[in-house]
C-alpha cells in the first residue's frame, strides 16, 4: 500500500505536489514569497480567537509524540545496522534506543508516579528485547526463532503494555491494544523488508510505522493531559496543537531520513542510499504540501525549490566526505550558508512575521548539526554519529515550535473549531 501522509487533514484539503526533485538535483529556489502568497484573509468584524499551541498539554503531547516516533527510527537504524553486520554502529543506536526508552518512562513517571514509570520501562525494554530476538531470527533464517520473538510480542508484550496505559489513561483496553498490535506489526515489516535486502519496501515501511506511532500518541497524551490537569494545563488537542505535533513530526522524520541517506552514501550501500533519498523527497513533498495548504500553491512552489536544493547541497557534501575532496566540502557549506540559509530564512520571515535573523540562527545550528553527523559517519565513529544524529534530530523542534506558533498566530482563522 502506497504510504500517504495527510499532515493538515483537519486543517485544509492538502494539495497535490508533481515538481520535488530528487535529492541528487539542485533546483534554483524561488524567491521568498510575496506579501499577496502569504497572507490569509480574517473576518473584518471580529478577530478569531487565539487558538494556543503551547500550553503543558500541547508540550506533553509534542513530546511524547516525539519520542514514539524517535523510538520507531532509532530501531530501525539499530536493525538495519545488525541485518548488514555493522556492529559498533547497532551498539551506538541500541544504546540510544535504551535512552529512549527512559526518556518515554520519565515522562510516564512524571504524570504517574515511580511505580508506573518501573512497570512502564520493565515493559518497554523487554518488548526492545523481543525485536532484537526476532532481527536475530531473520538474520539467521530461524523461523523458530522468529516465531518465538512473535509470540513474546504478542502474547506478553501486548497484553501488559495494553493494560498498563488502559489503566493509568482510562483509555479502552481494546482500543490500546489495538493500536499497539499495529506497531509491533509495522515494525515487523520493516524488519523483514531490511532482512530481504527490499530497501524500497523498507524505507516506505519506516515512513508509515513512523507515521503510525502518532496514532498511539496522540490519544495516549491526550487522556493523560485530561486525566491530570493539574500537571498538564491547556488543550491539547485544537487545531493548532495539532499542527505543531504534525510539523514537528516531519521536521524530526527530514533529519533522520537524511541522516540515513547519508550513512548509506558513506558505506557504499547504494540501493539504500537511493531508497533513503526517495523517502527524503517524500518527506519533503508533505513539508511543502502543508506550506501550501495554508499559504496557496506559490508558497508552495518556492518553499519545494529551497528544501530540495538543501538536501542537495547536502549531498554534495556527503560526496566530498566520501571522497575526501576538502574543495568539494567547503563549496557545499558555502551553498547552505550563503544561498540556503538566507533563502529559508527570508522565506519563513515573510510567511510567519518571526526576525529573519532568528531564523537564520536556528537554521544555521541545523546545517551545522547535520553536518557533524556527516563528518562522524566519514570517521567511521559510530558512537559520535549516532550521538550527533539525535542530538540534530531534536534540534528540529526548536525550528517546528517556533514556526508552528507563529504560522497560528499569523491565520488564526486556518485552526479555529
């Protein structure tokens, strides 16, 4: 099934983008978009509401969000790091994977109480443990293996997972278990596809499993937002909020996906090198899809141009770490910062009212981020490179928080009801 992210469906119809080049080619941008492109028309006798996007709830909800989705990519680089035997880099993303899940604990702790956040880290880990068995299992073609890994997601995992979040949220045990079989099932594929060397089914599979991880989400940090207002004030589920966790989502999906495509380019793994760099467009293509949604098919446009040419100049700086090319490396930080980085920067400054200024500053800590990642995965580092990749992939938040306020704040009418 063709993979379709619906970012703003309760915002706007979404519309259809055909022009995103591949992340190989460098498009021209377009200039930044007009005052007419970005404006949005409000009503002439009263001014909409104000529709919050960071109250403790919607931060609650951004973050638990955030980590689900974190804990779905790190897997999956721990997996397909143990399918092409690349040992330390597992170790690296394994160990990230742990500190994830602590980070998931603490925030269930912090609402629930040292007990729950035992029970929940006891849970987490070994469902963890139980992946691990079956990427064994397919690494070896041990379908007894396999199946006992199965058998321990499903029959152990699931249940006490399922019953543990139905009794801290009050949300239905059927529904949660629901939710929570899907994950183990799309999270299966991904390893089945990566064990099968099917790097396009993989890299479509890690995209909808990612995407999926909202659907727990959501509902889950909602019900615990409900559940204890006191800790968690605000409204966690307006149009607005909704948009942020959406924004963030894809921003923190770009930097992983990248970080992916270039690791594959460095270990000479071209077909995932290619797979990874189609998902990076895709990613890219609903980025632009929700800009056009809210500002019209010319924002659109330009925004499509600058974002492809980014992950371009990227690109050309991994080829020039590949071939040690120190001329190649300094012309590609040169295109980030001297046409990508204003170009962004004056895009965003129009179409939200934020200080270009800060925007380039923000921006520039993502290019420099990325590109310790780059030059970590050159050394062959792995500790560093998997270290560095979340470290830039949380700094993503720190551009889809801001933007996404602004952008509310900027057409409050586009997230009323």
């Amino acid at each position: 099934m063709k993979h379709k992210r619906k970012l703003l469906c309760v915002i706007a119809p979404v519309l259809a983008v055909g022009m995103v080049a591949t992340a190989c080619a460098k498009s021209k941008p377009a200039a930044t978009p007009t005052s007419e492109s970005t404006s949005a028309s409000t009503s002439a006798s009263a001014p909409p509401a104000a529709v919050v996007t960071d109250s403790k709830a919607a931060d609650l909800r951004t973050s638990f969000n955030s980590l689900l989705g974190e804990h779905l990519v790190l897997a999956a680089k721990a997996v397909g790091a143990a399918l092409g035997g690349r040992t330390a880099e597992f170790t690296a993303y394994g160990s990230l994977l742990n500190t994830n899940g602590t980070d998931l604990g603490a925030m269930v702790g912090a609402a629930f109480g040292a007990d729950a956040q035992k029970a929940f880290n006891g849970i987490w880990s070994a469902h963890n443990g139980f992946f691990v068995d079956y990427t064994k299992g397919v690494a070896a073609k041990n379908k007894a293996q396999m199946d006992k890994a199965v058998s321990d997601l499903t029959t152990v995992y699931l249940p006490q997972f399922s019953t543990l979040i139905a009794g801290a949220t009050g949300l239905p045990a059927a529904a949660v278990s629901d939710l929570t079989k899907t994950h183990i099932l799309t999270t299966k594929d991904i390893v089945d596809k990566l064990g099968a060397k099917d790097y396009p089914g993989a890299y479509a599979a890690i995209r909808m499993a990612y995407a999926h991880m909202q659907k727990i989400g959501d509902p889950v940090a909602e019900a615990i937002a409900a559940k204890k207002p006191d800790l968690f004030p605000g409204d966690a589920k307006n149009k607005g909020v909704d948009f942020r966790v959406a924004l963030n989502e894809l921003l923190q999906e770009h930097l992983y996906l990248a970080t992916s495509a270039t690791d594959a380019a460095l270990g000479g793994r071209n077909d995932e090198f290619a797979a990874a760099g189609d998902a990076l467009n895709k990613n890219g293509t609903d980025l632009g899809a929700a800009v056009g949604s809210i500002y019209g098919t010319a924002a659109q446009t330009q925004f499509n141009g600058i974002w492809s040419a980014h992950n371009g100049f990227f690109v050309d700086y991994t080829k020039g770490v590949a071939a040690k090319n120190m001329a190649q490396m300094d012309k590609a930080v040169s295109d980030l910062t001297t046409t990508y980085i204003p170009q962004f920067s004056q895009f965003l400054a129009g179409a939200t009212g934020l200080p270009a200024d800060a925007i380039a500053g923000l921006t520039k800590d993502h290019v420099l981020t990325t590109k310790a990642v780059v030059d970590d995965q050159g050394k062959k580092d792995a500790a560093a490179a998997a270290s560095a990749d979340r470290m830039a992939a949380q700094h993503m938040q720190k551009i889809g928080d801001p933007l996404a306020k602004a952008i509310v704040a900027k057409v409050p009418d586009k997230f009323q009801g």
